[in-house]
C-alpha cells in the first residue's frame, strides 16, 4: 500500500501557475467582451433604434395618409379585381383599369377605410 493511501488521503488537482493565470485570463476576457458587446447592443440595438424609431413616427402624417388612401382606394379594388379576372396588372399608381365585361360579378371586398 502507498503511503497515500496509507494516509487516507486522495490527492485533488489544485490550480496554481499558469492554469491558474489562463483561467482568469480567458474569465476575464470573457467577461469584458461580454460587458462590450452588450454596452454596444444597449446603444445601438435599443436606444438608438428607438430613438430613430420614434422620430420616424412622430413624423408621419396619419391624417394625409388616411385620405390618401381613402381617395384611391377605389382605384385600388377595381385594379384588383380587374388582375383576378384577367391576370394583368395595370400599372402602378393612379392608373385606372378598362372595364370588365357587363355581368361581371365584382367581389365585396373589406375595405381599409370605412365609407359613411
């Protein structure tokens, strides 16, 4: 029987020296990158964007957009309807499609803007 064992004692690892050192190095390191990449994530990916977020809406005009849209959406549903007939589109923007053939059933669409 060894002396160890004779003792009754198990040696256990110790981390002394360089093992030591490497693994306060790499934590470290680790915890600094870390610390920097989630400083830079805070400021960009939240602040930042909320901020450009907020102007961006503060900016834009609802009202002009809801009659803008209320104006042309007419237009919109006839081109629509005149695509799922025939499978053309007619241009973009303020281009009225030709008229369907008489009879033609025109579907009920919902619509974005309730009409009084």
């Amino acid at each position: 029987m060894s002396e160890v064992a004779a003792a009754g004692k198990i040696p256990r690892p110790v981390l002394r020296g360089r093992h030591e050192k490497h693994l306060f190095k790499g934590l470290g390191l680790a915890l600094t990158a870390g610390t920097v990449a989630g400083s830079l994530w805070a400021y960009y990916g939240i602040y930042k964007t909320h901020i450009w977020w907020m102007n961006w809406w503060s900016n834009f005009d609802h009202e002009a957009r809801h009659h803008r849209i209320a104006e042309n959406e007419d237009v919109f549903y006839k081109k629509w309807e005149y695509w799922w007939r025939t499978g053309t589109w007619v241009g973009n923007g303020f281009v009225v499609p030709p008229e369907l053939p008489e009879g033609t059933a025109y579907a009920n669409h919902p619509r974005l803007i309730r009409k009084e």
